[in-house]
C-alpha cells in the first residue's frame, strides 16, 4: 500500500505492521472500529450488540451481532494477526445460538444495547427505518437457517479458508476479511477487503448455493402485505399516467410501502406512501447528512412560497437525529380496505403533482448552486456535522 505525497508527486510506500507491534488489541480497538462502521463490511449493517452474551448454559461472547437489510443475523468474530484454526466453529456455535432468537428477543437485545451507549435511541424506530418497513410485524427478522458469518483477521490460516469455501458450497453465508494495518510516520493506515469470496464471484458462488432453495424463498416473500401493495401501486401507477406526468414513468409496482422517483437533484426524491392508516407524499433528503441539512435549511427559507404554491401548510422534518430530512403532506386513510382505493389514488396523484409543482424550481436552483460550488463547504457532510457537534 502507497500514500500519495502530492505536493512532491511521489509514492512513498507504507509499511505493514502487526497488530501486536503496535499495541492494538482486538476488543478495545478492531472490534470498537467496525461496531461503529459496520459498513466498512462492504454493505449496510445495524449493530444490536456488542460482546453478546445471551446464550442460555454456556458464558461464551460473540464479538458483533449485527442485521443486514434482509433482516438475517451476522455474527461478526474479529482476530488480530492470526485467525486461529477454530474460529469457525466458534462461529458456527454461535449462529446455532442465535437461530432460535424471535423478532421479540432481537427487538429487546439491540434495546439493551441503545440504552448502554451514549447516544440511545428506540430499538423499534430504527429498526423500521434500517429495514424500510411502517410495521415490524411486516419484517421477516432471523428467517430461518439464513444466519451469516463474517470472519475479520490479518492472517486467515488454510483451514479456516477451506472450510468457509465448504459452507459457501452448502449455502451458508459466510465471508472472511482480511485486515491489515499499515503505519507512515505516526500515522496508521488499516486496509479491509473481503477475500473469501471475492467481490468478482460472490453473487455467483451465492447463488449457485441458493438455487435449490429460489422457489421456497420467493413463496416465503410473498405475504399478504405484499400483494395489497402491489396491487394497489399498479393502480396509482395507470392513473400518474393517465395525467400524462413523467413522474414515476419507470417506477414499477412493488411489494414495499412506498415509491419513489428523482426529483432532477441527485439523492433527493419525491415519495408516494401506502400505510396501513394513511397516505403520504413527500420531498425526501437523503444525500450525505451534512448536504440533507444545509438544502432543507434553504427549501424552508422559502417555505411561505412553496406552501403557497402547494396550496397547503406542510410538515418540515429537519430530523437532526437522522441522515435524511423530509417534507411531508399526509392524509388519513384505511389503506387495506380497497372500497377507499378509489379516493386515495386520486389524493396521491393530485397532491405529488402538485408537490413537484411547488419544489421543481427551488431544488433546482439549489442543484445549480450544488453544481457550481456555491456554498460548497457548509454543504459539505463533514463541516456541518462538526457544527452540529459543536452545538
């Protein structure tokens, strides 16, 4: 590994170090780095728990209990310089641990975990937004025998790799990353890349694995909840283009709760909602968070006129706590009875015509800013976090 030294225009080449030689320690430092970036793992990841130890007969501790999007478990064993050979097993004991864990226990593990860190939180809220759900209920969480396993070392001895090479074979999710750190100077470097399987092959090797078990898997998403939805888009979706909008003209009907389309302004986007007892259109922020603040601060600089031209007061969600902001216009509904169908997709249509009437024009004079590099460094996601940190 190089660093690039650009005011002489040169290479100079770091040197790999031990773990050990630099007094780094596996619990107090690789195991705090990654609960706190998860997705250097290559994915989102939502940590519920760190030093696990909820196992009924045995005083064991798995390192990292996390959730993917799908909502399976990663178990997440982390060594230093040298794999050993039994992580695997140990790894393994611990997925057969958690496979028995209900929605309920995750909901309650991940609480306990919020309320022992500085931040806190309510388990149930982020889990609805990690997984994009309005309901749990509607979330499959630990489904089945889908438990992952990722295994974190500088140095993965050759039977550990033969072995995750045999369960990847056997359907189980598993995946070792090599980490390394490097040290400049007093600088220290840490590079982190997945080697079993490699990012070329590992849609394939999965999915090869998983082919037996496709047509199981595709019932299993077909719940009831899904095809209300999808039903119900389909419908939504004829008449946006019976108004001749190219709003949503390449959004097909899905089985989630909402739609979404650009609004012109990268990572920005207009949302239509389906829940159980309304429906929502929306402006959704979700560039970096510093970005989301400083274009939500602007929109609502202008809020009389855009209210004004939306011909309704609308609900500003700043949502500090939270990467995305939103800007919100809801209506109650008994969405699941289909006799209000009718009004509601002709609600939906109307007011997201008349949402993107209001904001096309003041986002995208904030895009040309954005484009242009006006007041690029308050935009910027690390200058107002830092602000926010301040405050």
């Amino acid at each position: 590994m190089f660093q690039v030294i650009r005011s002489e225009n040169r290479l100079v080449r770091l040197v790999e170090r031990r773990f050990s030689d630099l007094g780094l320690r596996e619990r107090e430092h690789l195991q705090e780095w990654l609960a706190h970036m998860p997705e250097a793992l290559g994915e989102e990841l939502l940590v519920i728990q760190k030093e696990f130890d909820g196992f009924a007969d045995t005083r064991e501790r798995l390192d990292l209990l996390a959730l993917d999007r799908e909502g399976r478990l990663v178990v997440v064993e982390n060594k230093l310089d040298d794999s050993g050979r039994d992580v695997v097993w140990q790894a393994l004991k611990y997925a057969a641990y958690c496979s028995n864990l209900t929605p309920k226990d995750i909901r309650a593990i991940y609480q306990k975990h919020l309320d022992r860190s500085p931040e806190g939180g309510d388990a149930d809220a982020n889990l609805r937004d990690f997984l994009g759900v309005e309901d749990l209920d509607e979330a499959v969480l630990n489904p089945r025998n889908e438990q992952r396993l990722v295994l974190v070392a500088a140095s993965f001895r050759k039977e550990v790799t033969a072995a995750v090479l045999w369960l990847l074979g056997h359907g189980v999710r598993a995946q070792c990353f090599r980490v390394v750190p490097y040290s400049f100077r007093e600088e220290v470097f840490v590079d982190l890349q997945q080697i079993i399987p490699t990012p070329e092959t590992a849609d394939y090797m999965i999915g090869m694995a998983a082919k037996d078990s496709e047509q199981k898997a595709v019932e299993g998403a077909r719940r009831s909840g899904d095809k209300v939805r999808r039903a119900f888009w389909t419908q939504v979706l004829e008449a946006l283009r019976e108004r001749d909008t190219t709003l949503f003209q390449n959004v097909n009907p899905s089985g989630q709760y909402w739609l979404s389309c650009s609004t012109g302004l990268s990572g920005c986007d207009y949302s239509l909602l389906f829940a159980k007892k309304e429906v929502r259109v929306e402006v959704e922020l979700k560039r970096s968070k510093g970005e989301n603040k400083w274009l939500f601060d602007r929109l609502e600089q202008q809020r009389a006129d855009v209210e004004a031209d939306f011909g309704e007061g609308l609900n500003w969600l700043r949502m500090d706590d939270k990467k995305a902001s939103r800007i919100v216009f809801a209506r109650d509904f008994d969405g699941f009875d289909e006799a209000n169908w009718p009004d509601m997709v002709d609600w939906l249509c109307e007011h997201i015509l008349r949402l993107e009437q209001a904001f096309s024009e003041p986002l995208g004079r904030l895009n040309r800013q954005l484009k242009s590099g006006i007041d690029q460094a308050v935009a910027g996601g690390a200058a107002a976090e830092g602000l926010a940190a301040a405050d």
